[in-house]
C-alpha cells in the first residue's frame, strides 16, 4: 500500500476527529492488517458511521417484518418495492435530513427530497408523489419560523421544479424539537415489475461510470460527523457540510436513467446519497459479490485540487453511478448527451472482492468490500426502563380536575393549537396536481393517486407521535402503525406495507437506547397483526442537542390499495340528515393526549392501550361498510379525540353544514369527547341506510353507536353541551398558522 505524501499520518486526534473509537481504530488494522492511511480512514468513518453503517440498530432491526406475499423487495436495495398487480408494483422509501436542516433548512429540505427521489428511480421506477414529516419547536420562537419556513419552501420548491407532486404529510410543533428540527421526506414511484432494477456490481470487466453532476466539495463528512452525532450549538460551522441541490439537474438525471434502465445497457445503477461515491461503489460490490476499482482522477470535479480524499467523502448532489457492459458504452454515452449530462468512465468490476482506489494510477485505497460493509462493529445491550416513565404513569386525575374546563372552549383551543390546525399554509407551497393523478390531496386522513392505465387507486400516509413514544415506547410504537393503517383505511384502501423513519437521541445512552427498542417491538407487533410488512426505511440518531433529546419519533409511512378508485371514500360526501357512526365505540382514554398538551399544558400518563385485534376488526369492518355502498365520508379518531375528528369531519362538508354530536349522558363529557383510544372511525350514512350499516357491523361483532347527524344550520352542537359557530371554528384552525408565521423571524 502506498502513502501518498498529501496524507498526514493517522495519530489518535485524527481517529478521534473522524467519529471513529479507539477499538474501532484496532478492529480496523485488523481487517487490514496494517494501518490504514488518512483516505482509508475517512472511508471508513462514513461506512461505520451510524448513518451509513447502523451500529446501534443494525442488530435490532432484524426483528422487523419484512415479507409477504405483496412483497418484490425488501429492506438492503435503495428502496423497497410491493406488489399492486396487473404486473405493476410500487416503490418506495422515507428517509431523514434532519440535522442538514437543522443548519441549513432550505438546502437541507431540498436535497433531502432529491436524495429520496433518488432511492425511487435508481430502481426502474418513475417517482409519481411525494410526502413529508416535519416537526419543529413552537412557533412562539423567532428562530423556529425560520427554520419551518425555509424548510417548508425547500421541500416545495425542489418537488415543484422536478415536477413531482408533494401529496400528503404532516406537521407537529412541540418544545421538544426545539434544538432539533426532524425533516423526513418519502417518495413513492411505479414500475412494470419486470423492470426494476438493483443496485449490483456485478460481471468482473464490466465498467463503472459516473453520471450526473460535477463533484464538489459540498457535503464532505455529511454522514460521518453532521449526521452521526449530536447537533451542536453553533451550526454555522456545520454549513459546509450540507449538500447543495439543483433539482433541475436532477429532472435530467430522472429522465436519463429511466431511460437507461429502459435501454438495458445499464446492469446495475445506484445514486450518490449519502457517503457518495464510496457507499454506493462499496454497496453495490457487496450486493454483487465482487470487487471494484476506479481512478478519482477521472471523476469530474468543479473545484480544483481536490484529493482523494474529499472526492470519495463528498456528497455533491444529483450524482449516479452506473455498471454497465462495456461493449454498451456508446448508447450509455448517447443517452447521456441527449439529456445534457455528463458520463464518465472511472473504472471496472473485479473478482477479487477488493475497493480498490487510484489517483492518476496511484493506489491510495486497498480494502476488502466486506469490511466496508458487513464488518460494522455492532452494539447490542440491554437496559432499563427510564426513571421518568415511573413518573410519567403515575399520573391520574385528581377530583374535580375538568371543573373549569369548558369542553367548546377546549375545542376551539385544540383545532386552533398549530399542530392539529389546518396545514394549508404549508401545503398550498406544493403542487400536488402535477402529473394528473391525484384524486385526494392534502387535508385528508390520506392521499388518493389513480394508478393510470387500471381501475386501481394508491393510497398514502406519513404519521407518528412522537409524544405518545415518549410516554411509553411499546405502546407509541404500535400505535403509529395502527394510526397510519386507519388513515388509509378512511379513504376505502386496504393497507398493504410500510417505509419506516426512526428519529432518536444519542443511542448510546441507556434511556435512548430503552425507547428505541420498545418502539422497533410495538412497530414490529403491530406490523405483523395488520399485514404491513417494512420494506424500507432510515434510522435517524443522535437528534438531540444543548435542550435535549428529540421525542423518540419513529415515523411510518404506509401505502395501501383500492381496488376501484370509484369506490374511494371522499372527504365531505354527506348531506343534511346522515348519521354519524362511532365506528369502534366510545373511548375516554386522556393519558399523553393532545387535550392534556394543549389545553392543560401536561404531558402525562401513558398513550390509549393497543388493541391490534380490534384494530384489524375495525378496519375491515369499514372496508366492508364501503364495499356495500353504505359510506358517505370517513374520519378516524385519533388526535384530539372523538370531538376533533367531528370537527374535521365538518369542515370537509359543503359550507352551511353543521354536525351535532350525542355522548353518553352521564358526568364529565371531556373524556368521552378528547379520549384518543384507537380503532375508531366516525362514518356518516345516509339516513336510509342507518338500519343496514348497523346490521353489518352487528354481524361483524364491531362496537358501534350512533353519535349524531349532519345539520344544515352550520354548527358544531354538541347535546346537553353547547354550540359553536361552524365558520369561526373553521377560521381559527385556518388562520392559526399564517398568523403565528407574520411574526418576525431569527436565522440566528
């Protein structure tokens, strides 16, 4: 091996510096035996970073559902893929840019959405939506209107101008992201089974070509240092490590390698995300069972005198890299011209399992794949439960505690609190009508896209509380599972599989480490109860800084089926005199709820107990109800309880509309109005059918009981409670969010 003279020697500060443990330094000789110089080493910091290598959660993640018959591809390629029939199948992953935008927002936001998109077309697939999960401190604080609307005007402008639509997402505010802002993006595409594609280097002699953007020097230690451990306070340091998009760029790259796909000169191809050129030619070698070697020299750069070194670590934007048969190059090269992008051979294939690197013929780099990839140093332990969840499940309410609450007041203060507010403000910045296809955009429980050339619908969502992970991580685990199936569910689509994003602390302290693996169980649990394999997904740590950890997040996002998008279940489809069903019975449950947050200013208890069974029952159950035709519209309870979803429900309907909602008459209506216990829907049906919806779900066993009708008057009533007036309701949850935003702002 030769040390070039550019390269300091490796001491323990330099070790240090690169995220890397005194005995990960010795594992690393070991597999080398030798040292490695200072390139090998910053190659191995991105690989055995947590980012890219998931020390912590490799281990535990193996306990995750991950197949089924709907499956074509699970977790280990770019993005996972599921089967939708007539041949087609979809694809599609979530993953995190947290701490980019963090330090950045507008930059962080956008190419986080480049990155997923693309993990969706380096598998064959055309990306035909996108999706988000934000989630920011409260917007009482100048620097958090900053970072939301920066970050919110990345997410769209870089989906606008690649001309996919931004479909669906959600939006939390809650002091607990207040130093660390948590951005994931989701995209989904379609393809002909027959054409997906994996990321393999395989066939010794095959040549390797980059394709795409020039690489800078933008990004360099994105994965190993930003990413890959806790934010610091002044994050003007860390801007030289975000990356920096042109989705322009990245519409010519979609079109490009689609085409090339469709070509077939191209037998492997996978982006430059994260550890660029080093993880993508090491995991595609591993994939392959093969070796790879390449000449940094050859690979295009925008700036000058890079070194080795920063060309393997960079994470420039809207790269590829790409394996084909050399004997194709000439239709590679043309492809690649007729789309304005450069191509470039760097190197080859091999057989004898080495990542082998040069600079104009100088070898810098000797490795074994394996040791790049399937040696990550692993840590697995067990641990206790954190003191502050004894504390937290201790509560219980005291006597008279709701004595002064007033349950409208209550409303008017949950719908208007930003977090369960109308998100109009965000999502009016995307365009989700792009691409024709969106039947149901943002607003609903989930987005509705008719899959051309077929009868079928897709449905999506993106959910996760991370509150209730917070107040018991088992429990907050299974129910964002059962929280994102019922949103499908509400639209008449059967859900089919998950994409996962897990946002957590510092992994190794024992109370992160305790949190994260409770909620991988409770996803786990609730994934096999419902049908919903994962078939990818991100694991996001080390989201915590000076103020503390983040609420241990995991995000879910879930895709499911309707057969016959006529059959779709639309938002605000009822008219004067249909019954409101409380499909699921009455809950009562406050424990963790948004009414303690939000009106009591608590965050207590633990979240409603997980009934899969009965999750699974009811969810069928609703299905079967718009299977006979016996469905205007459809809202699951769920944040804010039964008297949100009717609210909600409400401002769906056709203005002049009303709702007047009926409780069980005894004391206390608060329970029964803001409980959040789960697999429950509120349905409206038509006043004629009441008496076959009812015989339906009695045949079904299912707990239902009328709750209430469609009004002309446009009122919220609830009997024996009181009224409200539909249109300031309406109002204070439509303005709650461009008001907080027309206060000044600080990009401190």
């Amino acid at each position: 091996m030769t040390v070039t003279l550019h390269d300091p020697l490796v001491n323990p500060e330099i070790v240090a510096a690169h995220g890397l443990t005194t005995d990960e330094y010795e594992q690393i000789c070991a597999l080398l035996g030798r040292d490695p110089n200072l390139t090998e080493l910053g190659v191995f910091s991105l690989m055995w970073s947590e980012h890219c290598g998931y020390k912590h959660s490799r281990a535990r993640l193996a306990d995750l559902p991950s197949t089924g018959p709907q499956v074509v591809q699970g977790p280990g390629e770019n993005a996972g893929a599921i089967d939708i029939g007539e041949g087609l199948a979809i694809v599609f992953k979530m993953e995190s840019h947290n701490h980019p935008s963090a330090v950045e927002p507008y930059q962080g936001a956008a190419t986080g959405v480049g990155g997923i998109l693309r993990d969706v077309f380096t598998m064959g697939a055309r990306p035909i939506a996108l999706l988000n999960s934000l989630r920011f401190g409260e917007l009482d604080d100048p620097h958090v209107r900053y970072l939301f609307r920066r970050v919110v005007a990345g997410i769209g402008d870089y989906g606008n101008c690649v001309g996919i639509p931004t479909v669906g997402g959600e939006v939390v505010f809650d002091d607990a992201y207040r130093g660390n802002p948590l951005v994931n993006a989701m995209c989904v595409g379609i393809l002909a089974q027959n054409d997906l594609t994996r990321g393999v280097a395989s066939g010794p002699g095959n040549a390797v070509y980059v394709l795409g953007a020039s690489t800078g020097r933008d990004g360099i230690h994105g994965a190993s240092l930003l990413a890959s451990a806790e934010l610091a306070d002044d994050t003007a340091e860390s801007r030289p490590t975000v990356q920096v998009g042109d989705p322009f760029s990245e519409k010519l790259l979609l079109e490009a390698t689609l085409e090339l796909i469709e070509s077939g000169a191209a037998i492997g191809i996978q982006d430059m995300g994260a550890a660029g050129l080093t993880s993508s030619s090491s995991e595609m070698a591993t994939r392959a069972g093969t070796g790879i070697e390449f000449d940094v020299s050859r690979v295009p750069r925008r700036e000058p005198d890079m070194s080795p070194y920063e060309v393997l670590l960079s994470e420039s934007q809207e790269r590829m890299l790409v394996v084909a048969d050399p004997h194709r190059e000439p239709q590679l090269m043309t492809i690649a011209d007729k789309w304005d992008l450069a191509c470039t051979r760097i190197g080859s294939v091999t057989d004898d399992g080495i990542w082998r690197v040069f600079e104009d013929c100088e070898e810098v780099c000797a490795i074994p794949v394996e040791a790049l990839t399937e040696a990550v140093p692993t840590y697995v332990r067990e641990v206790e439960p954190p003191a502050y969840l004894a504390s937290l499940h201790a509560w219980s309410p005291r006597p008279g505690w709701l004595d002064c609450v007033e349950p409208l007041a209550a409303l008017a203060t949950l719908i208007s609190a930003p977090s369960l507010a109308s998100k109009r403000w965000v999502f009016e910045q995307y365009d989700h009508h792009v691409r024709t296809a969106t039947v149901i955009g943002p607003g609903a429980d989930a987005a509705v896209l008719a899959i051309k050339g077929t009868q079928r619908g897709l449905a999506l969502t993106i959910d996760g509380n991370g509150r209730y992970v917070y107040c018991d991580p088992y429990r907050g685990g299974a129910l964002a599972v059962a929280e994102a199936a019922r949103n499908l569910v509400a639209v008449g689509a059967t859900p089919l599989a998950i994409t996962d994003c897990l946002n957590f602390g510092n992994p190794e302290k024992d109370d992160i480490y305790y949190q994260f693996v409770e909620a991988l169980r409770g996803i786990a649990d609730a994934c096999r109860a419902l049908d919903t394999p994962v078939v990818s997904g991100n694991v996001s740590f080390y989201n915590q800084s000076s103020v503390g950890a983040v609420y241990p997040t995991p995000t879910i996002g879930m895709v499911g089926l309707i057969q016959d998008i006529e059959k779709r279940i639309y938002p605000g489809r009822a008219a004067v005199g249909d019954r409101l069903l409380l499909v699921g019975g009455d809950g009562a449950h406050l424990g963790a709820s948004s009414f303690l947050k939000e009106v009591l200013g608590e965050v207590a208890g633990r979240p409603p107990t997980v009934d899969l069974k009965a999750e699974r029952m009811n969810a069928e159950a609703i299905l079967a109800l718009n299977e006979a035709g016996l469905i205007g519209t459809c809202r699951d309870v769920g944040d804010g309880g039964l008297a949100v979803a009717a609210a909600e429900l409400m401002f769906g309907l056709e203005s002049g509309l009303g709702v007047e909602l009926e409780i069980p008459g005894r004391a206390g209506p608060h329970a029964l109005l803001f409980g959040e216990d789960g697999a429950r829907y509120v349905v409206t049906v038509a006043e004629d059918d009441e008496s076959r919806a009812a015989e339906l779900l009695a045949e079904l066993e299912v707990v239902t009981r009328a709750c209430g009708r469609v009004t002309g008057d446009a009122a919220y009533h609830v009997v024996d409670v009181g009224s409200a007036n539909r249109s300031v309701l309406q109002a204070s949850s439509e303005t709650s969010i461009p008001n907080a935003m027309r206060q000044t702002e600080s990009n401190r």
